[in-house]
C-alpha cells in the first residue's frame, strides 16, 4: 500500500510536470533560428554557374546515413542552360560623316564595344550528359549558339554548335585514404581561379583544352591535411592550311599543332586553407609555309609557352573567401604555340593574344610576363547572422572583390620592357525580397597598346605609337528570379563606360559609350 501510495503521487508530479510544460510552451514559442530538418534547401548562397557539379547519388538515391551500400547500376542524368542576351549601344556620331550629312543618335545592335561586359553576350544554350557507374562515367557537353545567320558554326566555329567536351571518368575503388580518378578524351581543366569555385571575375590564370589524358588522386594525411596531386597531356591537332573551312571547330587552329604537358600539387589544411602549385609547358610546332604567324611575320619557328603559378586560399565562416594566385609566363619563340592554353590573362587566347597584349608586335613571341591576382567573395548576410546559420532564404548582400596586376619582365619589344598593367572589379547583389534583386557591376583595365597611326613627317607610311589601353564601367541592373535561390533569372543593365584613345581610336566609327542589355537563363 505504501509502495503504491508512492508510485500515485510520483505519476501526479510527472503529469503536473508535463501539463505545465506544455501550458508554459503555448503561451511562449521560441524562435526558429535555423533551417527546420526536412525543409526545402536549394543550391549555396551565391553559388557561381562555374561551381563543380555533383554527380547524381549512387542508384539515383541516396541510402540512409550509416546504413551499407552496395554498388548501383549505371545512373542516366540530364542537364544544361539556355540563355539570352541581347543589348542596344547608344552610339555619337562620328566627327567625319560621309557625305550627305548626319544626324541623329545613332543605334548599334550588338553595341560597339571594348573590355568587359556585365553579362555573358549572345544566345544559345550548353547541354551536359553523363551516363554510368560509380566506377565509370561518360561525360558530353554540346554548346548551341543563335546569333545569326553568319555564325552558324561553318566558317566560324567558334561561334556556332559544337561539342564543348566528351571525356571517360574513370574512378576506381579508394585505397585505404587514396582516391584516384582519370579522364580520358577532350575535356577542359581550369587552374588558378583566385574566385571561390576557382573561376573568378576575371576566369582562371590556367585553363587547358586537348585531345588527351590526366590523372588525379586525393590523399587523407590525417583527419585536417588533405594532399591533392595531378598531371596530364593533351594534344592540339592542326588543320591543313589550305583547309577551306579553316578550323572545323574552335579548339583547333589552322597549320598549328601542340602538345601541353601539366602538372599539380595541392595541400589542403582543415579545408579551410589551402595551398596549389601549377605547372604547364603548351609546346607549339608551326607546319605553315605561306601564312603568316599571329604577329604578322613570315617567320615559322617552333616554339613554347611556360606557365608557373602558386595558389593561396582561405575559406571561413562567415567571413567567406579570399584567393590570391600569383605566377609567371615564360614565352620562347612563342608564335607557333597553339590553343592548348585557352586561357591566361584578360580574355586571352593562351600564348597568341597574350604576346600581343602583353609582349608586343616586336617581341618575336620572346619574354616574360609576371601576374598576381586576388579574389575576395562574401555574403553580408551570413556574417550579421553568424553564429547562426543562414541560408540564403532571407534577404542579402553578396559581393565580390577582384584584382589584378601585370608586369612585363622581358620582351624584345623595347616599349614594352617593364610595362604594368592592372585590373579591378567589384560585382555585387543586394536580394531585397524572393523575387527581386539589385546589381552593381564596375570593371577596370589599364594596360599599354600600341597604335599605328599616320607618319608625322607627312608621307604615307604609318608609325607606332604606344599609349594606355583604358577601360572603366558602371553597371546597375535589376534581376527577376523566382525564389530566394533560384538559378533562373531574368536581368536588365545600364552600362557606361569610359575608354581612352588608344581604345575608341576610330573617329569614323566610335564605340558607344551608353548601352541597355535585356537577358537571362534558365538552368536545368
């Protein structure tokens, strides 16, 4: 009885106990600081349309955590963009009309312009498939363009549909703490980005495009350092020179044939920091014998474009990502390298655009040009929020901060011995609700360029004359997008800019300082 008296009067406090809780919870709902489990959550804050894919789950789902998993059958996935942009130049009229007169404001579609724009120009749409186990996968990317019935892909290839890359992903089962992974086919590989997804607002300091192979592996030192090791060859065939079509798809070049050999070396520390050495030597043989090379020579040497870069990154929370990649580019006799580095420096075309911004007309495709470049990405947003976490399903402000600066260590073009040159950019979006945005975008860069330009002795010839290469925008803009996250956006810009002589340098023709560009994408 006793025992039972006990055991009445502890289930009546247990009961009060809960009636009161319960009571005390109606009257009192403490605020949801974080993302209720279960709740929809959508792509990063700020994720760049360069960040790397990630594969399809084992099967096409995802087994519950902890449980064992056996391998799954080949997985089918499906995907791409579509995009369009389009933009009108508000043009001035030229100081030496044709006869008749002129008048008017004169309007250019596409714009005449220089240097960088908000937006990725044009229209068109990039497919991307892959099909297979975990164990081998086979990738395609399939890129559209419609921009007219003169690029439709036949004598400008790069500008019409074409096959962006086609690759076997080989991966085989780890080993102990070692993943390793091989491609084999063409495919690009992009290195040195200083951005967060190694991209960046002005692209990476090395990407690679070939016919070819390469090998990776990661290797689990201990639970914080991570060493990460790569290397590959690619081949870039030439085409004939008498070839009717020219190049029959972009990544080839007309009697000019390479090879680029690469090599990488990563540690990464609590992946937080991370520390990347790069290495690629683009070798060039030129099989031309009545063209002339990229600098207007009839010379035809072999020759090769070295690059060296170092990689520094730092990811934290909130604070978000700072990279700073510094490096340098060594040409010899460089005129015949190819476009196996299709990308260096200012929208360059490996070694050929590179040696005429950077080493000059006079240089013979010899010199060396040093560059150091810094990215720094953040979310406002996160960093008030901080130490609770934030989403992106709230109102934010995200910007990005980029640099670059160039020096030309050597050259055989006297004006460009020691020459400087710099880059700047700041892109930022401020999310005010679900479905609207507001965008600023500014650019600069200064470099010299030379010009050629009537004799001042008054005869017909033309001289050389070496002044900056000048250009500043503002963009603001708005963006349409259908949640918080969404990856589909609908966005309009006004843009000015600012050129100096040595870029708006046709007074009968000059490029148009004001523009409007209406676009958008759609990602599936």
């Amino acid at each position: 009885m006793v025992g039972l008296k006990y055991r009445s009067a502890l289930a009546a406090h247990v009961a009060l106990f809960v009636a009161s809780g319960a009571a005390l919870a109606e009257e009192v709902t403490p605020a949801v600081t974080d993302s209720v489990p279960g709740s929809e959550v959508l792509p990063g804050p700020g994720m760049s349309p360069q960040a790397p894919p990630v594969p399809p789950a084992a099967g096409g789902r995802a087994p519950s955590f902890g449980a064992p998993a056996e391998k799954s059958s080949a997985a089918f996935r499906l995907g791409g963009r579509i995009y369009g942009y389009e933009a009108v130049g508000i043009g001035r009229a030229p100081s030496n009309p044709p006869a008749g007169g002129y008048s008017g404001t004169p309007l250019h579609l596409p714009i005449l312009s220089q240097g960088k724009l908000p937006y990725w120009g044009g229209a068109g749409a990039t497919l991307n498939v892959s099909y297979g186990t975990p164990t081998l996968t086979a990738y395609v990317d399939y890129y559209f363009q419609a921009n007219g019935k003169e690029f439709q892909g036949y004598n400008a290839p790069g500008q019409g549909p074409g096959f962006g890359s086609a690759y076997l992903l080989i991966t085989p089962d780890p080993i102990g703490t070692l993943r390793l992974r091989f491609k084999i086919g063409d495919f690009v590989e992009i290195y040195g980005g200083p951005g967060q997804w190694g991209w960046g607002i002005f692209g990476p300091m090395l990407a690679l495009r070939g016919y070819g192979g390469m090998g990776n592996g990661e290797w689990d030192v201990t639970r914080d350092v991570r060493l990460s090791f790569a290397a590959g060859l690619s081949v870039v065939a030439a085409v004939p020179e008498d070839f009717p079509r020219g190049d029959y798809n972009s990544w080839l070049e007309t009697g000019v044939s390479s090879w680029v050999d690469h090599a990488h070396l990563g540690l990464d520390f609590k992946n937080q920091y991370h520390v990347k050495l790069h290495y690629a030597s683009d070798h060039g043989t030129d099989e031309r014998t009545h063209e002339k090379n990229s600098l207007g020579q009839s010379l035809h040497p072999d020759g090769r474009m070295d690059t060296y870069l170092a990689e520094f990154g730092w990811d934290a929370d909130p604070w978000g990502h700072l990279g700073v990649t510094g490096g340098l580019y060594d040409f010899h006799r460089a005129t015949a390298v190819g476009d196996g580095v299709w990308w260096a420096v200012d929208w360059t075309q490996g070694a050929q655009d590179m040696m005429k911004k950077y080493l000059g007309n006079g240089s013979n495709g010899n010199g060396k040009v040093a560059v150091i470049g810094a990215e720094y990405d953040f979310s406002l947003s996160r960093i008030l929020w901080h130490p609770r976490s934030f989403t992106g399903n709230a109102p934010d402000i995200g910007v990005k901060i980029a640099g670059m600066i160039t020096r030309t260590l050597a050259t055989d073009d006297q004006y460009f011995k020691d020459a400087t040159g710099y880059f700047f950019g700041v892109e930022a979006e401020y999310k005010m609700t679900s479905q609207l945005s507001v965008l600023f975008k500014t650019y600069g860069e200064s470099r010299v360029a030379n010009m050629l330009v009537p004799n001042p002795d008054g005869d017909t010839s033309v001289c050389a004359l070496y002044q900056r290469w000048n250009i500043f925008s503002l963009n603001p803009g708005i963006a349409y997008h259908a949640k918080w996250l969404s990856m589909d956006r609908i966005e309009l810009y006004y843009g000015r800019r600012f050129y100096s002589r040595a870029v708006d340098n046709n007074s009968a023709q000059p490029l148009d300082h004001n523009m409007l560009a209406l676009g958008g994408y759609v990602t599936f």
